[in-house]
C-alpha cells in the first residue's frame, strides 16, 4: 500500500487509534527555492510553554474580541492581548491539555488527555467549573446557547450546562476496531450542533436537547483489511451559503445541503488535516501533503500544488489573496488562491506546526508545536 499509514496504535476503550509520523518509505519533499514575493513581517511573538511536548494535539489558538487565548500540553492556559501579544493572565489548571482552547459566553473551555473539560473565566481564568467527560478530548470545545459542546474519542458527543458543568444530553456512536488518533471539531450553527464521527458519518442534532435532526454518510468503509476500511472524519466541516463541506480519510470529500442533510456532489479525495472555503473554491490538504483548490459547486479540480509531497501539512488557512500550510519541520507556506504557486514561506518553530494558523483582520497568528506564538502581517516586496 502506497498511503503513508502512522506508526503509533494504541487500545482505545476497545478499538484502536491510529496516528503519527510520515513513513520511512515517504521521505518529505526537499523545499525548492521559490520567487518570494510576498513577506511576513513579524509583529510579536510570545513564547507558550512547551507546546504539545512532542504529541499530535489540537491546541489551537483562539480569538475573542480583542483577545487571544492558547494552552499548551503541561495546562497552562493564557491570555493575551491581539494587539501586541502582551500577557493579560495565566493559568495552571494541572490539567494535561489536549485540545482548546474554545471561548463563548464569558468562558475559556479545554479539554484533557485523562477525559477532563474545564471551564475558566474569560476575564480573570479563574476556574469556573470542572467535570470528568466519557474519554480523552482531541477536539476543541465549542459553546452556544448556554451548552457546551464536546466530542471525545470514545464516538460520545455530548452537550454540558455554561453554568456548573452538569450533563445534559449524550449522542454515542461505535467507534470502529482501527481509527485514526484525532476527532474534528463539532461546529454549532445557530441551534444546531454538526459532529463527523470515525464511522464516515455526519449528525446533525439540536443542541439544547442533542435529537438527532438527521445524519448522512460522507464515506462507506471498504476494503479487505481494518486499516483499508478507516474513514474518519478528522477535518473540521465547513459551512459556505448553507451547503457543508466535509472530508473524510481514505473515502470522499461531499458538498452537503445543511437544511436536509442531502448530499449535492462528492469525489474521492482522503483527507484528515483540514479544509477552508471561499466564494468559489474549497481549498484541502490530503493525505500526502498536496493542498487542492476545486470548485465549491462541483468538486472540479483547479489545481493541485505537490511539491510539499509528505511534509505533514496542516489544513489551510485564507488570508487575502493567498491560502497558507504549515509543515512538520515550522515552515509556513504561502500560495496563490488563483494557482497554488507558493510566493511566500517563513520558519516559525523549529519543533514543527500542528495546526493551521488563525486568521483576523489581515493578520496570521501562528502557533508552534514548541509552544512558539507568532504574529505576521503579509507585506508585498518591491
């Protein structure tokens, strides 16, 4: 089998979870010098802590008003300003932090390696409340309508009280023998709560009382063995104009009406990084590191930009006329929306980029894998 398959499996109430590094026989693609058209001047950096410490976390930065907040692995929680990165408050909540943080409602929500969700107060991070959930959280909490949202790797989505924490409804799905080591993150759209699951499925539910609304297969697993047969959906969906984008690993990527449920085209396309949308194209990295741009009303391809072939690239992230990546050794790549061609790059943490970067205002908000934060605005060269 030709597909770069991760080396680490670990038992997971069960199943099996798969992830990690690129395979011997993949070596990444050297970079190539490039026509650098366009600069990152940086205009903060702030260091975190340790990062992820060497794990494959979904730690991603969070903008809320005029504030930023990240968590590295040892349970730091901070928040700085977005202005210049300035320090407003941190916390140790000794908590091994694994995905968030998620922000809404006056609160500061992570989730942890030993199956902990914590709320902080948005102003001071004080701790407002701490509950045990069903199984480690690898995706991000999300809030709406005083319930949080949280997908743990076990297959349970489950809705909690914005004020003490308490349980209200849980949404359980199978989770397959083998799966990939990840979960995309729910996304809430006014009173409905969208999950991808390891099962190729997505569910729609109501949020304040987690019916189901209705469900749709992106992906059917197929294939003689179980790790032919894994179809997570691991990307986060996306919404643009009341259709869905969703991908999943080894299956399709589908363009699903949100109102119904029904699917309006797919093609096959593995992937489990990310994806983002536009006016006309949905932008995607596969599985080999190759980032796609195709028509967001048909699935055709526009163009396909290989030369970052294994280099475990992030999803993309839209900022102007550019789409940008980041790579296992922390470069960040800038490409043309129109082409793919990459006119821009920059080293940002020499420990790697796990996660795509956070755009606001025409700025991009990097976070490294060693916990490095940095800020960039995009400055054309003369």
């Amino acid at each position: 089998m030709s597909r770069v398959w991760p080396l680490l499996l670990a038992v997971l109430l069960g199943g099996c979870s798969v992830f990690g590094d690129e395979d011997n026989a993949a070596p990444p693609a050297r970079l190539e010098s490039i026509d650098a058209r366009v600069h990152f001047h940086r205009l903060w950096s702030h260091d975190t802590g340790k990062g992820t410490d060497g794990r494959l976390l979904k730690l991603v930065p969070a903008i809320d008003g005029d504030s930023l907040f990240v968590a590295d692995h040892s349970g730091a929680v901070e928040r700085l300003a977005l202005a210049d990165g300035k320090r407003l408050w941190r916390t140790r909540t000794g908590v091994s932090l694994s995905a968030g943080p998620g922000t809404g409602e006056g609160l500061v929500l992570v989730g942890g390696s030993d199956g902990e969700l914590l709320a902080l107060d948005r102003e001071d991070g004080s701790e407002r409340w701490r509950v045990a959930v069903s199984s480690e959280v690898l995706s991000v909490p999300r809030i709406a309508y005083d319930v949080v949202v949280v997908q743990t790797v076990d297959g349970n989505l489950a809705g909690y009280s914005a004020s003490d924490g308490s349980r209200l409804w849980v949404f359980d799905r199978t989770v397959p023998v083998l799966t990939l080591r990840g979960t995309s993150t729910p996304l809430i759209i006014d009173n409905v709560v969208l999950a991808g699951f390891a099962t190729g499925k997505l569910a729609a539910l109501d949020i304040t009382s987690g019916r189901q609304l209705w469900e749709t297969t992106v992906t059917v697993p197929h294939g003689r063995s179980e790790l032919d047969r894994i179809v997570d959906i691991d990307a986060d969906p996306v919404l643009r104009d009341s259709i869905l984008y969703v991908a999943s690993f080894q299956g399709q990527l589908a363009a699903i009406d949100l109102a119904k449920g029904r699917t309006l085209w797919k093609r096959d396309m593995s992937a489990y990084a990310g994806l983002a949308v536009d006016a006309r194209q949905v932008y995607l990295t596969d599985d080999q590191s190759q980032v796609w741009a195709l028509d967001r009303f048909s699935g055709a391809s526009m163009w396909k930009q290989d030369k970052l072939l294994h280099r475990s690239l992030t999803g993309p992230a839209l900022i102007e006329d550019y789409l940008t990546v980041g790579d296992f050794a922390g470069y960040l790549h800038l490409l043309l929306r129109s082409s793919g061609e990459i006119v821009g790059r920059v080293r940002v943490d020499s420990k790697g980029i796990q996660v795509a970067p956070v755009v606001r205002d025409g700025r991009l908000y990097v976070l490294g894998a060693g916990g490095k934060l940095v800020a960039y605005a995009l400055e054309a060269r003369e």
